[in-house]
C-alpha cells in the first residue's frame, strides 16, 4: 500500500505498510480512516468533487504535519496552526550558519592555541610534532566543552522566556 503525501503542492506516494499483524495496529487504523473518509465522501451526494479532493487533501497535509513534526526543527511559523512546539532552539537557517561558523571559529582558536601552547606546558621527552597534536586535540575537547555548555545555557534561557511569555499572555486572557 501506498501513502500519498503531498509536499510542496506535488503529491508523492510512499510505501507504507498497512499493517504488521494482529487487529488495531497503526497502519490498519489509517487504511481504515482512509477507507471511511472515502466512504464518507462518495455517500456525500452534496459534496462537489472539488470539495472532496480539497478535504482530502487537507486531511493529508494535517497527517504529513504530524508525522514529520519531531523531525522538522526550527520551522518558523507559517500561520496560525503552527504551533511552539514546532520551533526549535536554533530558530533559522541564518541563525543555524550563525552558529556553526561560531563553532567552528572556536575549535579552530582552542586547537592553534592548544598546538602552540603543549610544546612549552609538555615535558622535552615528547616530540615536539606529538606535542603539538596533543594540545590540539585538548583544546579541540576544551572547545566543544565550552560550546556545549554555553549553548545549554542559552537554550534553557530561552525556553524559561518563553515558558514566561507563555503564562503572561494566559494570564492576559483570563482577565
């Protein structure tokens, strides 16, 4: 069986497995919704055809949007059935460049300073070129060590402001 998604405006089937055994498994409970919308729609002798099909077409997008929505980060919202939950931490892709050049930029301080700085910490005993691997690997691990915890810093600042927005604007409409 397939599952006709429609992405961008085109349509697309994928295979899709009906069902894997056994009553109520997930892919026999869509065939079977499948099965009543059409039923329900053919029976719907007021319905044009062009409401049928832009039904059904709704009803698919509504389905493809809850499939892919732990998939899709840092979706900007594209009207108002978009929901918080969609967004993620890095909100675009200009701000996704923006921290991935930032990362990079770092490593690459952390693992020249590293170079440069263990052939003058690490005793005359190591080679001189090991040395200077070495200090680039530490500060390679000390950089992404600090990235990593700045970033959780930044990403729990952001979700308690927005958690915060979230109560004041509930707390606005009770009124």
């Amino acid at each position: 069986a397939y599952l006709h998604v429609i992405t961008r405006g085109a349509r697309v089937a994928v295979p899709h497995a009906v069902g894997t055994g056994g009553a109520g498994g997930a892919g026999e409970a869509d065939a079977d919704a499948d099965a009543d919308a059409d039923a329900a729609a053919a029976g719907a002798g007021s319905m044009s055809a062009a409401r049928r099909r832009e039904l059904r077409e709704r009803d698919e997008q509504r389905r493809y949007d809850a499939m892919v929505a732990d998939v899709a980060w840092g979706a900007a919202k594209q009207g108002a059935g978009a929901s918080s939950a969609q967004e993620g931490s890095v909100g675009s892709y200009r701000a996704a460049l923006a921290f991935g050049t930032n990362l990079l930029v770092v490593l690459g301080t952390f693992a020249a300073f590293g170079g440069m700085a263990a052939p003058h910490v690490l005793p005359r005993a190591f080679p001189r070129q090991a040395a200077q691997a070495a200090g680039a690997a530490l500060g390679i691990a000390v950089g992404l060590l600090v990235e990593t915890v700045l970033f959780v810093i930044r990403d729990q600042r952001e979700t308690r402001e927005r958690d915060q927005r979230g109560r004041r604007e509930r707390a606005g409409k009770k009124r």
